[in-house]
C-alpha cells in the first residue's frame, strides 16, 4: 500500500443491509446515477477546458478575459479550472471509468497539486474507489506538514480575513525546489548578443531584462508561469476577488500578501531590504507600480515577474531602462 493511502481515511462501503429492501433498491439506484453523472460531468468538465484552451490559443492577449465575461460571465479563475483539468489530466484520467465530485476535480488538477498526489489519486479513482474534494486536501497538507517544520521564532500567522495591511505567510522550512527549465537556460539565453525589443513590440511570452530578469507578460496563475519559478527567497504579492496563486507558498522562503490599495510610496523598497539580501531572488507574480523591477534591480535581487496587463509590463520595463531580450518559451 502506498504512503498516500496510509495517510488517507479508509472509505468504507455503505452497509445496505441495515435498510429495508425498499428503501434499499431505491438508494441503489439513485446511488447508480449519481455516479453515472459524475463520469459525465468529468468528461464535460475535461471537454470544455480543452475548447476553453483551443479558444485561448486564438485570441489576442487581453481578448480572452474580455470573450470570458461577455458570453458566460466568469472569471479567468473560473476558466482555468477547466482548461487547468483538460491540460493536467489529458493523458491521466478516463473519466468514463471514474467517479468524482466537480471540486475534487478542480483540486486535484491544480497547479499547486503534487504530481505523486495526482497520480496517486487517479489511480484510486480508476480502483473504483470514491475521490472527494476533502480526501485530497487532507493528503495534500499532510504532504506540506512533511516538509516544513516551525521555525527558530515565528509571529503567530495572521488571517487573510483579518484585513491586515499586511500579511506574511513564511513556510516553516526552507526545501529548494527543483530548478525549472528557464533558469538552467540562461547561460543559452545570454550568450548571444542583445536583442533590443522596442516596447510597441512587447505582447505575451517571456522577455530576458538585463540578462538577469525573466517578466512574464501574461497569466501568472497558468502553467507557463508556475512552472518555471525558481524556489526564492521572497515574492510579493497583490490580493484580488479571484486570487489563485496559493502555490507561491511553496516557492518562496517568505510571502507577502497585501491590497493593492495599501500599496505606498518605498513599501516595495523596504519589504525587499527586510526580507532579502543582494542576489537573492525575488518573486513578483504583479507588477503594483512600474518602478518594481527597476527598484530589485538597483538592489542587486534577481526577478522573476510577470502580469497580465501588458501596458502594466511595458511601464515597468520603460521604468527600469534595462535592455529586453525577448525569450521563446511555450
């Protein structure tokens, strides 16, 4: 038996003999559709996040979030949820054999999910056995409370209801995760002379500033960007209605969380002396003023930034006056 199914409560079946037969036939039966229903609504759930894909991949960037709210009224939260089932489980699930609930679904092909915890529920899921939303997140800390432990001294973490102005969520111990493919291609990437990008020139994908800044001019909650964050030592972020960047917890040393609206003048400034030092690297998954990246990099921090708003991405990159590289990454 594998270390995730020790972990987990053991489903025991239901017992139908404490029924009457009536009663017993007919929750059965219901049982049976239910089930059957979840299989359809997997399978549509994997379908509409591969057209919701193939439409992404045909519209301008900006289009997309713009195209979402007009015909269904969602969020690009909500959109990724689907398009994050049909790019996870594509080659993992066959949805016509398995039973599970809608938010077990969404969970289990979330960014911020182990690769060990996905398979390992697939799997169970393809044994006939039931997938809930709850069991996956019971796993999925016991798999967090592993690799961290509390540190020497911590303040007492602070609720995100609370409304602090800021909040500061520092995992309990430091694991360095394995460095994604852009950082090992930098030696590559620069040992070429500069391309210099004109801003006009600037849309989505991947941009080299300085030889030492990758910006993501884009989603920051896709795989594109996740993917390839480097564990660092600090990232800031910006709350927002559809906040969906819980994986930064496990990239980063220290996170900080505040309202863009808290945002004051030298904030940025003082919460990178307070937490780094020079050359350590520093997430930002929004750009909150244009002079971000121009402040890390007179700090001597290393970035890995990105936005979805490419005008918000073109004023930083003006605001830095660091000289652009564009790179090709999917």
């Amino acid at each position: 038996m594998s270390k995730l199914k020790k972990q987990t409560e053991v489903v025991t079946g239901f017992d139908y003999e404490i029924l009457d037969s009536e009663q017993r036939l007919v929750i059965q039966q219901r049982t049976g559709e239910i089930k059957e229903r979840l299989r359809r609504s997997a399978q549509d759930i994997w379908e509409i996040g591969q057209k919701l894909a193939d439409v992404r991949s045909r519209l301008k960037h900006g289009q997309f979030e713009t195209w979402l709210k007009a015909e269904f009224g969602w969020s690009r939260r909500t959109a990724y949820n689907f398009i994050n089932v049909y790019e996870t489980l594509a080659e993992r699930a066959n949805f016509a054999q398995i039973d599970i609930a809608t938010s077990a679904l969404y969970l289990l092909a979330a960014p911020s999910t182990p690769q060990n915890v996905r398979e390992e529920f697939i799997q169970r899921a393809h044994e006939g056995q039931t997938i809930t939303h709850k069991s996956i997140r019971q796993v999925i800390e016991s798999e967090k409370s592993k690799s961290v432990s509390p540190p020497a001294s911590s303040e007492p973490q602070q609720s995100l209801t609370s409304k602090p102005e800021i909040v500061t969520i520092i995992p309990k111990q430091v694991v360095k995760a394995e460095t994604p493919a852009l950082e090992v291609n930098v030696a590559k990437a620069t040992s070429v002379s500069p391309v210099i990008v004109n801003l006009d020139e600037i849309h989505s994908g991947w941009f080299l500033l300085e030889k030492q800044h990758f910006l993501f001019c884009g989603d920051t909650a896709s795989p594109q960007f996740i993917e390839r964050i480097p564990f660092a030592t600090l990232a800031i972020a910006i709350t927002s209605d559809d906040w969906d960047h819980d994986w930064l917890v496990e990239r980063a040393k220290s996170v900080i969380i505040f309202p863009e609206s808290d945002l004051k003048e030298q904030l940025i400034e003082q919460l990178i002396k307070m937490f780094t030092v020079s050359g350590d690297i520093v997430i930002f998954p929004w750009l909150p003023s244009a002079d971000t990246i121009e402040i890390a990099h007179q700090l001597n921090r290393r970035v890995f930034a990105g936005d979805p708003s490419i005008e918000r991405c073109r004023q930083a990159i003006a605001q830095s006056r660091l000289t652009i590289d564009p790179l090709d990454y999917p």
